[in-house]
DNA sequence: AAGAATGTTAGGCATATACCTAAGTAACTC
DNA sequence: GAGTTACTTAGGTATATGCCTAACATTCTT
C-alpha cells in the first residue's frame, strides 16, 4: 500500500526518469529559486515551446512540480517533498552499503589487533 | 571540467536513468547487501537472462555498479560514491528549496510581529 | 572428453522519448 | 475588435529502451 512518504515502484520510475533529463534538471534548479511561468523557464533554452512543455509535463506527472494556469499563464513551483523521497530512496542504499563497509573496516580493526 | 566529484551532465543522465526502473533499482537494493554473480542478481526475476544483462551493463555504463569476470562468472558490487553523487544532486536543490521556505517562513512571521 | 553452468552476441519487435512544424485557443492590450 | 502573448493540440520523424529467442563461447565438473 503505497502512500505520500513510500513512494510506489511507478512513482520512482517516473521521478528518476524525470530527472535523467538536463533541461528537466535544469528546470528544478531554476525553481528552487522560486516559482515561475513556463515562458520563463522556456528561455534559456533553444528548443521549440511544444519540446519544452513537454519537459515541463513529464516533471508534472512525477509530481516533482506543480503547475496552475491564471489566466492565459501557467505558473510552476517545485513539490520538494517528492524530490525529498527520491533522495531518500538512494540514501537509504548507500547507508545500506556504508554500514556494510563500517562493519568490514571493524573486522579488519579486529584482525589487526590480533596479528 | 567535470570530475569524478560534480559529475557532468552526461553521468546525471545515466545515473538516473539507471534508477528509473524497477529491476535495476532492485539490483542495487541486493548488492547493498554485498558483492553478487550475475546468476544471482536475475535469480528474482522472471526475465530472459540477455534482458537482465542489459539492465546490468546499463548500471555499469552509469557508474552506479562496477563488476570483474572471474572464470565464468561476472561477479558484481556496489559503487557508492555514484550513488552519492545523484544524492548530492538531488539534495542541493532541495536545500535551496527549504532555505526559501525557511527565509518565507521568517518574513511571515517578522510580518506577524509588527501586525 | 562430454555435459552442465554461466555468461554473451546477434537480431528482431513493440513502445516510449525527444524533438520538430503547423495550426489552433484563450486572455490581455490597445 | 484587432493584434499580441502565452500556451496548447495535432501529427510526424528519428532514436532509444526493454523485452524476446536462437545460437555461440568459455569454464568447470565428472
């Protein structure tokens, strides 16, 4: 039963795959800065307005933005609780592996002592 | 001039790539647990072992696991610091993040202050 | 040496991704 | 109300991805 905090296998697909993309990339640290319209991202990069919507809807769609249109602009912002899960989903692997490599330095320790 | 602490644009792409999908991410989650054969790490799954390869080689090309043949068997482990490196990433825009909310935080209440 | 175990290569198929241009639609601005 | 702005939809192309089967190579076991 995955819920806000447990991201389900789709959710990360969609949240990695997100992010394995340099313009999406770069759309998220534009918006750590704060919020914006999509012309607004859109420009620095040379890429028709229909390519980079797109970008903008897979970030949407991996709940790693969230959009609203007021009037004839659509505003954007960073939803960082979901980059929050995907960061914790690999901390929690290299913490994994970190205590595995603490434990092995312990047994080395441990053998040295007794050399 | 990339290195092998800010990894460039490329590296990002496959790394996270790499981790937008489910069998290699349970590929990492079984090697955090320690070194493993290739035999081993497809045994879970219900694929033909060239598929499973490929996701393999897709984590190698990424960084994310590096592997030896020895004999007949390709013996594969954990690369951490790439891990770390994609959680770095994520990490510093969540930080810039927060310490906006942070800074909104303190102007809303040096505002409730003053009404 | 024969057979089993462990990859590996080659080739093919279906779907997804990243881009484009052309042609809308809706909301401001004058 | 005519033009401009800011998206949006539709449709098309090229490449990448994820899977498969069949066949091959190498190494270990007996």
């Amino acid at each position: 039963m995955p819920n806000i905090l447990s991201p389900d296998s789709n959710a990360l697909d969609r949240g990695f795959q997100a992010l394995a993309d340099a313009t999406r990339r770069g759309v998220i640290a534009r918006l750590a800065q704060g919020e914006a319209s999509v012309a607004d991202l859109a420009a620095p990069y040379d890429m028709a307005l229909p390519s980079f919507l797109q970008h903008v809807r897979v970030l949407e769609a991996a709940g790693l933005i969230s959009t609203v249109k007021t009037g004839r602009v659509r505003t954007c912002w960073l939803e960082a609780q979901r980059l929050a899960a995907l960061d914790q989903w690999i901390a929690g692997y290299e913490a994994a592996w970190n205590t595995r490599l603490d434990r092995l330095g312990q047994i080395l320790e441990t053998k040295g002592d007794t050399q």
